[in-house]
C-alpha cells in the first residue's frame, strides 16, 4: 500500500494550487494523508475526489467549513498498522514523550504545522511523521513531502522529497 503524506498546503495563502509533482504522487497513492493547514476547502474537495482514499484533519488556519468537514484527530487501520494524524504535537522539545504519552495504541504519527520534516521513533516504537510543506517551505531549503509504504502492518520504504521547480 503506498501513501502520500503531506501537510500545511495553505492554498491559496502560499501557492495558487498544489505542485503538479504532488498531483502525480496522489494518482499513484492508495492512500493520501494530509495533516491540517488546506485553508481552503477547495483542495479538500480537489483531493477527495483524485485519491483512492483520503486521510485528513483540520489545521490552526483552517475555518469553519474544513472544521465541520474533518476531524482533529483521524485514525486509521492501514493493512494491519495503526495510524494517527494531528496538525500540531506542540514544540519540539519533549515531542516524542508528549505523542508516546498521547498516543499509545498507535504506530505512526502523522503530524504538520511546523513545516519542518521530521521522522522520529519513540522510546515506545511510536514513528513521528513530518513531511514538510508542499507549498510553503519557511525556513525550510526546498518545499517537502513524504511517501512510504504499507506492508503487513509495517511501515516502510519512508522517502522525503523535495519539489522540483516546475
């Protein structure tokens, strides 16, 4: 099972649409996971109608109608792994003893806000997901996402990718 992940799209803030890369990695995902921040529902919209399935949860920047159509939290059984995804997990300090705390029953968590990649395990063996911004980079050298795949229950194959300027 293969899955995009992203997070922090702010279209139309930061970008006019989603990169034409992310777009080629939704149409070859069984799964695409975004972690908060659309701002607008538009994209939403856009990428629940091109994924197989779609995973998602409402960020800081997101009103009242991606509110009211997504949860805080979402979890999801992937072919045997438990999967959790949150916009913010707090600063990074302390990160990896908050989520463990937060989130036992999990295996991955998928998180955004921050715009920063990170890729983490736990003392528990939770994995902490950042794939950066597709669109927003901040302090960041080059706009982000993540795939990774899903095998028996296990995680794999977890790549960042940087955007290629189109």
């Amino acid at each position: 099972m293969r899955l995009l992940i992203v997070a922090d799209t702010h279209v139309p803030k930061r970008a006019r649409a989603l990169p034409a890369q992310v777009w080629r990695e939704v149409a070859e995902a069984d799964v695409v996971v975004h972690a908060g921040d659309w701002v607008d529902v538009a994209v939403l919209d856009e990428l629940a109608a091109a994924s197989r399935r779609l995973i998602g949860v409402y960020g800081n920047n997101d009103g009242p109608e991606l509110r009211a159509r997504l949860p805080e939290v979402a979890r999801a059984e992937l072919d045997g792994l438990r999967l959790a995804v949150v916009h913010e997990t707090g600063p990074a300090k302390g990160r990896e003893q908050r989520c463990a705390r937060d989130f036992p029953d999990t295996d991955v968590l998928v998180f955004g806000h921050s715009h920063i990649p990170w890729d983490s395990v736990t003392a528990t063996g939770l994995r902490l997901l950042n794939p950066g911004s597709p669109t927003d980079r901040r302090r960041q050298p080059e706009h982000t996402y993540l795939t990774a795949a899903v095998t028996d229950g296990e995680l794999g194959d977890v790549r960042l990718h940087a955007l290629r300027r189109e």
